[in-house]
C-alpha cells in the first residue's frame, strides 16, 4: 500500500482516494435525485444510489483498513506533517473528527435501511407505489446526513492537513 498520498501533503493515499470522492458524492447524488423527481427515471435513480453504496461503501471499507491496520491511526498521519501540528491543533482536529463522524456512522445505516426497504418493496422495474412517501423521508434525511459527511469529512482533511 501507498503511504502517502497524491494531494501534495502527508496524508495517506486511501484519505486522499476519500477525499475526492467525498467531492465527487454530492453531485452524483443531486443528479440521482434529479432523476427521479424531474426527469422520473426511477431505474437511473436506482442504479446511481446502488453504484454509490457500492463504491462508498468499498472506498471507506479499504480506507478503514489502510487507516488502522496500515496507517497506525489517524494521528499518525497526521504527526507525519512538516512542522508537526502543536496540541493546541491537535485538539481542534480531534474536536472536528468527532463531528464528522457524527455523521459518517449515521449515514451507512440510515442509506442502507433506505436502499433495502426500496429494493423490498418497490416493483422491479422501480415505479411509485406506497412505499413512496416513506422512500422520500428516509432519502432526504439520508441524503442530508451524506452530505454533512461529506462535508465535515472535507472539513477534516483542511484541517488536519491544510490549515496548518
């Protein structure tokens, strides 16, 4: 595995691979959701929310491994930085890991229960049905909770690897 990334700092290359794909989640998503509520494609729709939980859910998996098992934690990768970081930011860095997984512990659940109780009870080919309203709660709460991840997870990285 790569010990450091390709961003142009000390961070890992599997934090990096996150990173843009946190970038790359949101307008994925939004054109996902514009599928299905304007142009009513709900098989697109379907497919781009699957390909998302698959991807992610591959990308943070190989992430956690390389983070914990390779990586020795997060603060050693971040102590690799020239100057390292004085505890005063250290702390603030925790301070803001802390928040973000807030929301990157809620999210695969919350996604997983929505994709799974589509795929259960929506018809194949994906059509509107009564399951509906229920779909469109848990996807909005979802899609709100990935993109705070998202964010706060951006706001991380600019903090642990960027600001200082």
């Amino acid at each position: 595995m790569l010990r450091d990334g390709f961003l142009g700092n000390h961070a890992s290359f599997m934090l990096d691979f996150v990173v843009v794909a946190l970038v790359l989640v949101v307008p994925i998503l939004l054109y996902s959701l514009y599928s299905v509520k304007v142009q009513r494609q709900y098989a697109r729709h379907k497919f781009l929310q699957l390909l998302l939980g698959v991807v992610l859910l591959a990308a943070v998996g190989a992430f956690e491994i390389d983070l914990h098992f390779i990586q020795g934690g997060w603060e050693k990768v971040v102590a690799k930085q020239d100057p390292p970081l004085i505890e005063a930011q250290t702390a603030w860095v925790r301070t803001v890991l802390r928040i973000h997984l807030i929301f990157a512990i809620s999210t695969p659940f919350l996604w997983v229960t929505t994709i799974v109780l589509a795929l259960r009870r929506f018809p194949n080919p994906p059509l509107p049905s009564s399951h509906s309203r229920l779909h469109k709660l848990l996807g909005w709460i979802s899609t709100v909770d990935l993109t705070l991840t998202s964010v706060t997870g951006l706001w991380f990285y600019y903090t642990a690897f960027l600001a200082y």
